[in-house]
C-alpha cells in the first residue's frame, strides 16, 4: 500500500540582521563557524544574510513543534553569539539592496554571475513543508491537484510587505520576487513522472537553469528525499503559525494523493487562472478579495479558507488534526498576518527598526 503523508518535515528560512539597524548583516559564514560540531540542523543558504534550519523527520505535530523550536534555539544561540540577531520572515525591510558577493559557493557563484539583478534581490525566506510520498510517479501525478488551493496557504502565511526600504502595497512580496525566476510560481500540472523530467531536463539543456536544484515550482517532489515539497508560503515568526502551515501542507498532499490512487477526475484549471489567485493572494493575503481558482470567481478570504478546510477535511480528521488546524487558522485571522502585524507596528511610529525588532521578538519566541 502507498503510504501517503505519514513523514513530515519543515526547513525554515531565516534573515540574518543588526539588532541596532534591523538591517541585514552577511554574517552567515561567521555564525556557521561557531556552530558546535554533531549540530546540523543548520546550513548556508544564497546570500551571506541567510540561514536555513530543517528538522529531523517527524510524525506527528506535537513532535514537529518540539524539532522547530529544537532547531530554531540551536541557530538563535549561535546567531546571537555572533552580535546578530534572527528574522523568520518572507522580507525584512532593508532587503534588496546589494550585500556584495553571496554565499562563497560556486554554483552560488555562477546562478548570480547568470542572474544579475534577480540574484541580487533573492533576499527572501520561505517556510517549506516536507510531506512524505514514497512513490514519486503519485507526487509528481499529485501535483495538479495541490496547486490549486497553494494561494490559500500563502494568504495565510504572507509576511512580507516591505522591502527596499518601501511599502510594496503587497501582503506577500517575497512571492512576486520568487515568481520571476524561470521556474518560479505555481507548476504545470504534469502528467506524471517522465512528463515532469523530461520538461525540467529540457530547461537545463536550452540553458535556462543550470541544474534541476534550480526548479522553484510552489510545490516539487524533493531531488533529495521522497516526499513533495511544499514551498509557497512565506517564513512565519511564530512557531504556531509553521505548525498550522504544516498541518495543512500535509492534509493537502494527502488528500491529492488519495484522489489520485482513486482515479478521480483532476480539477480543470487554467494555468492563468491559478497564477493570477496566486498574485492575489500574494497582493492581498487575509484582507480583501481572494480567488476561488476552481470556480475562477472573486472570493472573501474567509470563505476560501473555508472551502480549503472542506477540501482537506477527511484527511485532518482521519489524523485527528482537525481541531488543530481550525483554532491554527482562527488564531492567524484574529491576530492577522506578519504583514498585518508588521504594518500595524510601523503605523504605531517605531519606523522600520521596529518592524524588525517586532519580527525579530517573535522569532525567538517557542
């Protein structure tokens, strides 16, 4: 029997800062050397400005929470041994603006050699959701039928309005930065397997990426372990919001693969469609109109979630997740958002320094 959703793990991104400017700080090379040997949940990531954690393979959200706060203790204790501190969020405000050379790795080296101004502003971190699916023909199969309701998650998540000193007017700009490179934003639905690398082998011959580690779908099957890996949300501060994230993530991929085994149909959905609910989503998070990608109709926020929460019930339920979830859910929408919050703190006059040191609080928090 395919075993659809019993693993699941979260690699978190995380901004590097001064906790004097609140702007970001290359220090990654300097804090990994402190790093104690035998801890390895940590590791360099593009830029020198950033860090990226990821949990030991869990079960169950209990056991997922505990390796989130495991993991993110280990990199405060050694971001702040270095006079740093840690921003878990999709942007920071002074992102964008050119830090020098990234990360000393050579295949770093040479996507910004070939990137230039997009390399230059990838000063963005997400939250990704690693949900276990042993057969990688099902993920791959799976996949268009997880990315239509992507957009919710990342309403959900969206953390990042400021960026290059300035209001985006976006609730989510890290998803707009991300979504231009070639392979960045929502997938093809692919027809399987062979159709998913024979399309990505294609872009690395005609020298578009240079190598498969370069495919940024919002949701792909791992290159490195066998499950599908959720990549759409923004980096969350709070380590509740990752779990709520989390739980969805793999109700959702559950709840496709399932539907896939049985044969039902896959839902009809334009690629146009499903990238413009993803820029509103992106543009309005939690406020405003969404889109019901499905339907192609205009949409509150909290009625989308609802149908959501409908779509991925029985898979929450047979989990005993469910309750979880919707008081995950509820929580987010009576607080807001990181965006939400973050705007709020900037409007109360703190200016920038103080939306980062607001993140920055609720980042250390367990």
């Amino acid at each position: 029997m395919t075993r659809i959703g019993e693993t699941i793990g979260v690699e978190e991104e995380f901004h590097l800062v001064s906790p004097e400017t609140g702007m970001p700080a290359s220090g990654a090379e300097a804090v990994l050397a402190t790093v104690p040997e035998g801890i390895n949940v940590m590791q360099q990531e593009f830029q020198r400005s950033m860090l990226e954690t990821a949990t030991e393979v869990c079960t169950d959200l209990d056991g997922l929470r505990a390796a989130v706060v495991r993991a993110r203790s280990q990199v405060i204790a050694a971001v702040e041994q270095s006079g740093l501190a840690l921003a878990a969020v999709g942007t920071v405000p002074g992102g964008g603006l050119p830090l020098g050379a990234v990360f000393p790795d050579e295949r770093y080296r040479r996507i910004s050699d070939e990137y230039q101004q997009l390399a230059v502003e990838q000063q963005v971190c997400a939250c990704q959701v690693q949900v276990g699916i042993e057969d990688k023909e099902l993920a791959v199969r799976s996949i268009r039928r997880v990315r239509p309701w992507l957009p919710a998650l990342l309403a959900l998540s969206a953390g990042s309005p400021y960026f290059r000193h300035g209001d985006t007017g976006y609730s989510s700009y890290r998803n707009i930065i991300t979504s231009r490179w070639p392979t960045g934003g929502p997938p093809p639905a692919f027809n399987g397997l062979e159709d998913y690398e024979r399309r990505t082998s294609k872009l690395v011959e005609a020298g578009v990426i240079s190598d498969l580690g370069m495919i940024y779908y919002d949701v792909r099957p791992s290159a490195r372990f066998p499950t599908l890996e959720v990549r759409i949300a923004d980096a969350c501060p709070l380590v509740d919001d990752v779990i709520t994230i989390a739980a969805l993530s793999r109700a959702l991929v559950i709840t496709a693969g399932e539907a896939e085994l049985r044969g039902d149909p896959p839902p009809a959905i334009e690629d146009e469609m499903l990238r413009a609910a993803t820029w509103k989503a992106a543009r309005s998070g939690l406020t405003g109109q969404l889109v019901d990608p499905v339907a192609g109709q205009p949409v509150k926020a909290a009625e989308l979630l609802r149908h959501f929460v409908s779509y991925v019930r029985d898979a929450l339920d047979d989990r005993g997740e469910t309750q979880r979830a919707l008081d995950g859910i509820e929580a987010i929408q009576k607080r807001g958002t990181s965006s939400q919050r973050q705007r709020r703190v900037l409007n109360s006059g703190t200016g920038f320094e103080g939306v980062v040191a607001s993140v920055t609080a609720e980042t250390r928090l367990p």
